[in-house]
C-alpha cells in the first residue's frame, strides 16, 4: 500500500495492546494489558497460513498475518494485536517511506 487511494483497503477493525506489570498480593509479578487504541486496518496472511511448533512439549499452530494500518511510530513489539477474537503477538515492526502506514508483522499461536 504506496498511495492515498489504499486508504479504502483499511476496512478491518484491530486493537493494539499495551502491557504494565505490577506485583500482586504475594509480590509477584503480573502482567496486565490495557487498550492503546482501536486502528483501521488491512489484513494480510502469510504465504504458510499456519506451521506448527513444539512449545511446552506440544504442538502450537502458528498463524503469520501482515496488519497494515495508519502510521503511528510509537508502537512497538513488547505490544500485542486483537483482531476479531484473536490475539496476535507483534514480532516486528515496519514503516513505509512516507510516513503513511506502518506494517505489524504479527504471529497467533492457538492455545
């Protein structure tokens, strides 16, 4: 997405995530997320849909989708993406040259 006319692409509704940890009553650490804010976005997934992966003894599938939306240079990959029911970890983040969109990669690993 280079031009001002994909503006219309950006039909999808995502929420961008960001976490604060705070200790709870036995001084342990947790993590909480809070809402950063609401975007318009494109969705795109990747050419492998979905892999799976060996995590805890088990096999996670991993879904890889590309979110494009407005540009906003204060994310970044400790946050985390819901799109529709599911939650999308950020694993990186790009911009376009002129500063009109950024680009989330983002990973879904069902539970």
């Amino acid at each position: 997405m280079a031009k001002r006319a994909d503006i219309g692409k950006l039909r999808e509704r995502v929420t961008i995530q960001t976490y604060t940890t705070t200790a709870n009553a036995y001084g342990e650490q947790v993590i909480t997320y809070s809402t950063y804010g609401e975007r318009w976005a494109s969705v795109e997934y990747r050419q492998n849909l979905t892999e799976e992966d060996q995590l805890s003894e088990r096999k996670t599938a991993i879904t890889e989708a590309w979110f494009t939306l407005r540009y906003d240079d204060q994310m970044n990959t400790k946050m985390q993406l819901v799109y529709r029911t599911l939650t999308y970890d950020i694993t990186g983040i790009t911009h376009t040259a002129d500063r009109m969109y950024t680009v989330l990669q983002a990973t879904q690993r069902d539970a």
